[in-house]
C-alpha cells in the first residue's frame, strides 16, 4: 500500500492506499508524490481539509521500529503513549513543503505553512510560517489570536526585524498595520486569498496578496 501511496501517477489513488492503510485523510488540496507515511500502527496519522502536502515530505508516527501488537496501537491510546507512539495531526488548512519531516506527537496548528526542507519536532501554531531544522515559527499572520501567540514567542527572544505588512481600508480608505510580519522571501511562500482584517474604523474586508504593501509601497505582488 505504501508503495503505491507513494508512487502511483494518480493522486487521487495515492490518497486511496493510505486511507486504506489506516490513515485518516481529508479532502485536501494537494497531495503529492514520494510522500512516506507510517502505516504500520494504524489511525495515528490524522491529515484534515484543506491540506496541502507537498512532494516528498516524510509523516512519522513511531519511535521504535518493530511491535508486537500493532493492531492495539490507536489513535491516542494510553498504550500507544506509553510505548513511544504518538499521533500527528496536520490541522485544516495547512500547507506542508517539500523534503519536511514530521517527527512523532507533533500537532501543526491551522492555516500554518512549514517550509521546504524544516523537521517539525514540536508542536507548530496555527497562522504561523516555521522554518529550519528544528523547525521555528519566524512570522504570524491572519488574526488576533496569532498576534497574541508572536507577542508570547517574541518576549523570550530578539524583537522580531521581519517588516510589518500594511493595507488600505476598501470601504474608508485608511492604511493600517495588517498584523502580517514577514520579509519577502518569505511572503513569496504564502497563499494569502481572502484574509479578512478589520481597519481601525471598524470596516472589515477581505484582501488577496497584491493588497499588502510595506511603507515604502512595494507591492506584495512584485
């Protein structure tokens, strides 16, 4: 099953194997190929919607190589925590890069987009981009709730250089901090289609990536 699942020309029979395997996968968006998944202890990998995973990326769920039970190994089980097994979960709407590795226990949070090559050892929140070997969060964005998670990371370390993001108000006109810190490189990664941010007037709007601008007016979109 993991061979297909990692090497079938179709995606959507890729997807078929590992569901058939025992991992639970949602409707996602992408779903690419030479993708490893542990299968060995079924329904601890929990893939939801809107995911997209990119090619090559390696999903463990085990520490140890061999079991003698492995049918007894579900999804959270004291037993599967207690022998060194513990549940992935990928969260609506992330995005997964290219060469990733997801290590056992680790959860990533909503809408988060993990960079290409970063090993994801622990727990990533949502709204964030985290990058690097181990993996870090390096920027938030989208809500009020990932400001608050920045402010909590950024207190323990430097205060963050990546510039502030702005837009301007569609319904009264006034340009406002988007709550988005990111460099280019960076925002180039990001998918931003119809995030809503509420100007300081109270006016909420959606804006798509070629809204966002920094002070010296350098469009997103170049």
């Amino acid at each position: 099953m993991r061979f297909f699942g990692m090497y079938a020309p179709s995606e959507t029979v890729r997807i078929a194997m590992y569901r058939k395997a025992g991992i639970h996968i949602g409707r996602v968006i992408e779903f690419g190929g030479n993708i490893w998944l542990g299968i060995n202890y079924r329904n601890l990998i929990n893939i939801e919607d809107d995911v997209i995973l990119a090619g090559f990326t390696t999903i463990l769920s085990h520490s140890f190589l061999f079991a003698a039970r492995p049918e007894e190994y579900l999804f959270g089980s004291e037993r599967a925590r207690k022998d060194g097994y513990f549940p992935v979960i990928i969260k609506k709407g992330a995005k997964i890069g290219m060469h990733v590795v997801i290590l056992p226990g680790v959860t990533i949070g909503e809408n988060s987009v993990i960079g290409a090559g970063a090993v994801v050892a622990s727990d990533i929140p949502p709204n964030c981009v985290a990058v690097g070997v181990p993996a870090k969060p390096v920027s938030f964005f989208g809500s009020t709730n990932a400001m608050s998670q920045n402010s909590i990371v950024r207190s323990a370390q430097e205060p963050s250089r990546h510039p502030v993001l702005y837009v301007k108000c569609k319904t009264c006109g006034v340009e406002f901090d988007s709550a988005m810190r990111c460099d280019e490189q960076i925002l180039r990664t990001l998918d931003l289609r119809d995030n809503c941010h509420p100007c300081p007037n109270g006016h909420k709007n959606r804006y798509s990536k070629q809204d966002y601008y920094y002070r010296d007016r350098l469009k997103a979109s170049e």
